[in-house]
C-alpha cells in the first residue's frame, strides 16, 4: 500500500470542506447552514466516485460502493473539522474574558 493511496482522504476533506465554508459564505440563511452536514455527506460521496473511476489505484477501495462511502466519511469529516475550530475559538474567546475580567477583580 502506497502512501498515495492515503492522500485522497484528507484531499476529498480538504476539498468539502473549502466547498462547505463558500457556501456558508455566500448563503446567511439558517436553513443553508443546517442543510450542511448533509451536502458535505454528498459532496464527499461524489467525489469518492470521481476518485474512483477517474483516478483509479489514487483511492484505497476494491469496489465503487467502498469507494462511495470512503468520500462520504470524508464529507462527513469536514464537517467534524468545522466543529472543532468553532469549538476552540469559543473557548479561546472564553479564555481571554475570563482573564480579562478575573484583572479587573484584582485592580479593584
């Protein structure tokens, strides 16, 4: 097994998840936002497809259907990815307010 074979997973990630941010970006609706998850799932299972049978031997799959839920996993995964970036900004901004406040109870 090749370490090419590796690189299409974090690639079909990568690729959602770019996808994904544009269409957060461009649609501000709240139905846009919650119908996500599942266009990421598409979008990854799609590009399993392509992967597959335009680029045979660059993903790791015996079969189409393999190579179907390899690229929705990562859809999937792109979403995850946007989860854990807004969850450790959050806690960051958390942090600095907490800091920032505990200062203030000490000046006083």
């Amino acid at each position: 097994m090749d370490i090419t074979e590796f690189a299409a997973v974090p690639a079909i990630t990568a690729i959602v998840y770019l996808a994904a941010y544009l269409i957060k970006t461009v649609s501000a609706s709240e139905k846009a936002n919650r119908m996500l998850p599942p266009v990421c799932g598409i979008m990854g299972l799609i590009l399993g497809l392509v992967c597959y049978f335009a680029l045979p031997g660059y993903l790791s799959a015996d079969n189409w259907v393999t190579a179907a839920a390899i690229g929705a996993v990562s859809g999937f995964a792109a979403t995850g990815i946007n989860q854990i970036y807004r969850q450790a900004v959050k806690t960051a901004n958390m942090g600095i307010e907490g800091e920032e406040s505990s200062d203030e109870e000490h000046a006083g």
